[in-house]
C-alpha cells in the first residue's frame, strides 16, 4: 500500500478536464454560460457522464436529475463518501465555480484507480441540479430537494421566466432519473473556489471551511402608476422606480451597517412599462441579506421589511415582499472539518479557517449528511464573472487535499 502522503493526483489532467468542459458554453470574455437544464448543460453533463463512465463508475440519476457517479468499495454494505458540486453557470460566469468541484472528485477516482487503491467505503462524484438558481429561482432546488428541505413537487415545478418548469427541461434534455431523492452518504466533501479575497490576499493556499453565512432571498414588487413623464407634476407622481432607487439604497445601508460579516444586495431589477416618456408604474426587484449569526440576520430581515413600508408609504405606492429563500447559518460536521485540516497539513500546504459567504449545495447536504468544504483562491477574489480565474497550482493542491480527505473518510485498505 503507498504512503498516503505520496500520492498526488494528475494536475495537468484535472486542469484538462476543466478547460474541456470551459469549451461548452464559452463566452467571448473568457467565462462559460452553461443555464440549468439548457441544452449546453445538457451537454456538458453528458460530457462528465462519460468521462465517469471511462473511469469504470456506475451512474445513477436521481428525480431531480442530480448525478451520482460511484467507484464502488470493498464493503457494499457501507455508505459513500461523495464528492461535488454543479456544473450549471450564471449567465456571465467562470469556468470553474463549480465545475472545479466536480471534477476534483472525477480526478480523485482517477487517481484511486492510477493507483489501484481499493476503499472500504464507496466513492461517489454528485452533480447537482441548478446549484446557481439564475434560471430556476432558488439556487440550490436540487440539493435541498435531496436533503429534505424542499418537497419534491416544489423543486420539480419551479418555472424559468418563460414558464418552463424545471420537471419538464429534465424530460426535455433526458435527465429526469428515476432514483428516489435522498441516499444515505457516509460524508460529503465539496471543493470550490473562495468567490472572495480572502485567501488569494493572505497567499494561503487552502481554506478549511468551518461554517457558512446563513441567507435570506426576497421578490419584491412595487406598484404605482404609469402618467406621462411632460405633464404630470413632480409632487403628483407615484413613481415606483424612484422607490426601488431608495430600496436600493436602504438594502446597501443595512448591509453597511452589520459590516463586516454582513453582505446585503440589489441583484436584479424589471422596471415596466420601461418607456423613456413613463412615468414607471410598477418594478420588480429581488434582494439577498446574509450573515453568519441568524440572530443578526433576523434583525436585518425586519429592517428590510420595515424600511420598505416606509418608503412605499411616504411615496404613496404599495408593495408585495416574498421570501422565496432562506437557510441559517451551518456549522460543517467537525470531523469532516477535521479531516480537510488535516489533509492540508499532510500535503504541506498552508491553511486558515474560513466562513463562506456565498451559498452551496454542501449548505443544503449538511442537513442529511456529515459535510465539510475545501476553499482554493482564485485571482482578485472574483467570481460570478466572466474573468473569474485560477492558478493551475491551486487547482491541484486543492484536489490534492480532496484526495486526501476523501482517503481518510473512505477508509484505504491494503491493496
């Protein structure tokens, strides 16, 4: 049996991978656009189907389409430990949110098998169904699905803004499975990138992710009336887009003013009837507030919601204000968190603790399964973006301690 601490997984191959799948739905500014269930995710999907196939990996599809490529292990009795995340992109986003994940854990069998290594546990690579939620509101259906905190009808049934719903795009592109939601995971490791600056700023290699911010999503519609921008009066108007400006302005304040863990933000925004010479009668906006301490986030959902009636009241126009989203702060299971810990020290990399600010499928599998998080940097912090970038170093140390963590977990037996 090889030491552990000599085996490395196949960098140069790993990055391959990425930059193959980068080809599917790539942008002009260097970034991917891969929609949930769109027909290049689709493709992409059946891309990564094969490459598990190739790697000797039984593939099992659940009903919300999510993926599970296993390497079986020595005990069939025994649950797997499963490595993921999603291949799914924003509209203007990287090439590696995401995708990095899953293809570590694609890159951890490889190796498994380059080495021959038997485990006791079985190791799978998961795919997750719309972790992004840019096209299928919320983000992370899938995975919440699977973990128990969304019905199944409800996932199923979420509609993309020309009223196709998610049950009916599986069908369309051949991704509606037929396995139950839900399967017993022995532990779940997700590797991903910061999406922050954090460790690209402090020249940390490794981000042993020990909790994540918990996150409120909002829908808010305000209505006034449509007049005639030339004759209606100034003091007579009920402009609803003059109100989304101050919304705006109150949601940046409420995050200013829990700085610095606090992050709250305007995403999105429809303003009808949308005519230069209207008065805007009605707009469409959705809001995101998140903090690590639920109390604290409590307390910004009721600013939110009161400044709003406050606004819409002293400019005379009403409103509508749904939370479509929300998860409290998570702290990861302790003996994954461990794990990854100490992963990182048998590589010899540097490491820190780390909070997430941004949501994950591991948030949603923590409810079902013990689960831990392995953050790489990635260059300025940015993400969500079509510049979104990595070091192809960094790439393989953070595989490198997925190998390692998913070897610990899965228990390594003599060959």
């Amino acid at each position: 049996m090889k030491k552990t601490g000599d085996l490395e997984i196949d960098g140069e191959r790993l990055w391959d991978s990425i930059m193959e799948i980068a080809k599917i739905g790539a942008t002009q500014k260097g970034g991917s656009c891969r929609l949930a269930l769109t027909d290049l995710d689709r493709e992409a999907r059946d891309l990564f189907v094969s490459w598990c196939q190739d790697a000797g990996c039984t593939i099992a599809i659940d009903k919300m389409g999510n993926i599970f490529a296993r390497r079986q292990g020595s005990d069939p009795d025994l649950h797997p430990v499963a490595v993921g995340s999603h291949l799914d992109t924003q509209p203007t986003g990287g090439r590696f949110d995401g995708v990095y994940g899953v293809l570590t854990g694609l890159e951890v069998i490889r190796t498994l098998n380059d080495h021959k290594i038997n485990t006791r546990h079985p190791v799978e690579v998961v795919c997750w169904t719309n972790e992004e939620g840019s096209r299928f509101a919320p983000a992370m259906v899938a995975s919440g699905v699977f973990a128990g905190v969304y019905e199944l009808e409800f996932g199923l049934s979420r509609e993309d803004e020309d009223g196709r719903t998610m049950g009916e795009e599986l069908t369309r592109i051949g991704y509606a499975g037929d396995q139950p939601m839900g399967r017993p995971l022995h532990a779940y490791l997700e590797a991903h990138i910061e999406q922050g600056p954090i460790l690209v700023e402090e020249e940390i290699d490794i981000g042993i992710v020990t909790d994540a911010q918990g996150q409120r999503w909002y829908e808010l519609e305000l209505t006034g009336k449509e007049s005639h921008a030339g004759p209606t009066p100034m003091d007579r108007r009920q402009d609803a887009l003059l109100a989304a400006a101050r919304v705006v302005t109150l949601i940046n304040d409420i995050g200013l003013a829990h700085a610095p863990l606090a992050c709250a933000t305007v995403g999105m925004m429809q303003v009808h009837p949308n005519s230069r010479n209207v008065i805007p009668g009605r707009v469409f906006m959705t809001i995101d507030i998140r903090h690590p301490d639920d109390a604290v986030l409590s307390k910004m959902d009721a600013l939110v919601r009161g400044g709003i009636a406050e606004i819409t009241n002293t400019a005379g126009i009403s409103h509508d204000i749904n939370q479509i989203f929300y998860y409290a702060p998570i702290a990861f299971d302790s003996s994954c968190v461990r794990a990854v810990a100490e992963a990182a020290s048998t590589c010899g990399y540097s490491a820190r603790e780390i909070v997430t600010g941004a949501g994950h499928d591991a948030c949603f599998v923590a409810h079902a399964a013990p689960t831990s998080m392995i953050f790489i940097p990635c260059i300025d912090g940015i993400s969500h973006n079509e510049v979104e970038d990595i070091h192809p170093a960094w790439s393989t140390q953070g595989a490198n301690v997925m190998l390692q963590a998913v070897l610990s977990k899965a228990e390594q037996i003599a060959s």
